[in-house]
C-alpha cells in the first residue's frame, strides 16, 4: 500500500507548489481559493459551433490598450494644433501674397506731394487690377515705379532685424509697402495729350480745355504750376503731378533731363490706381476721379491748340 501512495503524493506536490518530499499536498485556504479564482481570466466561452469564443477577452485587452493609448495620445495633439496653426499661416500668407500680386497692394505715404489729398504716413491701397485692361483716365492717383531715376539716391544702410521682418511681409502684402522705390502722383495728360501752363488765368491747360483743379483737389493757395511747360505727351506715357504742387518733384521738373522721355511715366512702370485711405481710421476714405475737371477736355491734341 505504501508504495502505491508514494508516487501520487509525490506528483500532488510538484503540481500544486508544495515542497518537494513532504509526502502529501498542503491545505490550501478558502479564502486564496476565492482570490485566485477572481485573478485568473475567464475561460473563452463557446460560441454556436463549440469552438471558445476569445472576444470578451480581447474586449478586455483592448480596453486596457485605449486607456493606455489616451494617455500616450497627448503629445500627438499638440502637435496636431500647432500644426493646424503653421498651416493657417502659411495659407494666410499664400492668399494675402496672391491678393497683393492679382488685386490690391497697400503703401504708406512718405512725404506731402500729395497734400492735402494724402497726408504723410497715410496707408492706402492700390488696385493694381486696373493697368491691365488699358490707359489711365486723368485725375487718376497713380503708383509707379521710379525707372527714370526721379528720386534722390539714398545711402543703403544695414537694416535691424525689424526691418528685414517688416519688409518680408511687405513683399508678401501682409504690410504695407514703404520701399523708397515707388511715387504716387496724380494723372493730367495721357497719351497724346496737349499739356500747357498756363492760360492767362494762370490755370493748367489739356488739349486747349483749361482745368480748373483749385476746388477740386489742389493744396490751398497752390498755384497750378510755377514751371511753365508746352508739350505732347508720348503714346503709352502720362504726364503726372503732385496735388501739392509747391512740394511735388513731379513731370515738371524733369522736362530738362536729357534722358528721353524722362519727364514722362511709362505705362509699363504703373502699379496700380490708388482707390482708399485705409489708415489711420480717421482718414478712412475712398478715393475718387475728380471726373469733373477732365469733363470737358477733348480725347486728343486735334481738339485745342
């Protein structure tokens, strides 16, 4: 008999974590029998065809994996709203940069030539839409490039870092543009057009029409011009002058420039047509034509002397 229980107690031993040689498996309490049997997973329980069915365990696995996963997700949403922001700006660059090419283009006023239409620091925009369906009326307000050399050389001095800054988004439309590389002035001959100063009423004459501008938009107590002049205006060409005309180095001032057509600004050297004072926002204003100057000025030089 006793060799037949030897092996069986031995076997019970190894299985169950008793020590080794004790000849009989150890009392297990109650209570560890309830513990362990919580701890241990759940047999997969059958489906329809016998075979166990694992999704209540992987249910569980899986819900410990999102819990998880929540918390390893916090960096990646971070990251995903500042990527939504640099996107927003790029595109916002993008739009205010195709704007600034195909529609509109803000400047700032740097001097009073233009007074008292515009004043110094003003920030207006130009459209500069316009150029590409044709000539300029006259009294437009016109931006041009300064291709004839009207402006004074100024040292090139090193820029801070604002203005590197400043300028960038001033070359993407984002500011306004305040390069010294552009005018503004006011449009009073186009293409072919008879210039004179003055009649005896010392008003500046367009075609044989004299213009009375003092009303209408010239600086108060300006003379129309103190620089007589008689010429024809070149095809593609306008003669411009500034509103303020005792302030305004403008056409006038350079009919003596050897240089041809010096005098005169190239159609191809326009940016655009100013149409708003859009700063400050007491100087909120839309630009007109004063048509009513040039109303009654012929289409060409063959209408007047």
């Amino acid at each position: 008999m006793a060799d037949r229980t030897q092996p069986a107690g031995d076997g019970a031993a190894q299985e169950d974590g008793a020590p080794v040689g004790t000849g009989a498996p150890r009392p297990v309490p109650a209570d560890a029998e309830r513990t362990a049997a919580a701890a241990a997973p759940a047999d997969p329980a059958p489906s329809d065809d016998g075979t166990p069915d694992d999704a209540a365990a992987d249910g569980r696995r899986s819900g410990r994996r999102s819990a998880g996963g929540s918390r390893k997700q916090r960096p990646d949403t971070l990251w995903g709203s500042v990527r939504e922001i640099i996107l927003v700006l790029v595109w916002a660059v993008l739009i205010a940069f195709v704007v600034k090419t195909l529609l509109v283009r803000g400047f700032y006023i740097p001097s009073g030539s233009m007074e008292n239409t515009l004043q110094l620091n003003d920030r207006i925009f130009v459209n500069v839409v316009e150029p590409t369906f044709g000539p300029l009326e006259r009294g437009d307000i016109v931006v041009f490039e300064d291709s004839k050399g009207w402006l004074p050389e100024q040292l090139a001095g090193a820029g801070g870092p604002g203005d590197a800054v400043y300028d960038a988004l001033a070359f993407v439309g984002v500011l306004p543009d305040r390069t010294d590389q552009h005018l503004i002035k006011r449009v009073v001959g186009t293409g072919g057009d008879h210039v004179v100063c003055c009649d005896a009423s010392g008003r500046v004459t367009v075609n044989g029409e004299a213009l009375d501008e003092r009303d209408a938009y010239l600086f108060p107590g300006a003379a129309p011009s103190e620089i007589p002049f008689d010429l024809i205006v070149p095809e593609n060409h306008y003669f411009v002058l500034g509103d303020h005309r005792n302030a305004s180095a403008d056409s006038r001032v350079h009919l003596a420039d050897l240089t041809e057509n010096a005098a005169f600004i190239s159609h191809d050297d326009v940016v655009g047509t100013a149409f708003v004072i859009a700063w400050p926002l007491d100087r909120f204003e839309l630009l007109q034509n004063p048509a009513e100057v040039f109303a009654d000025v012929p289409d060409s030089a063959s209408g007047g002397s």
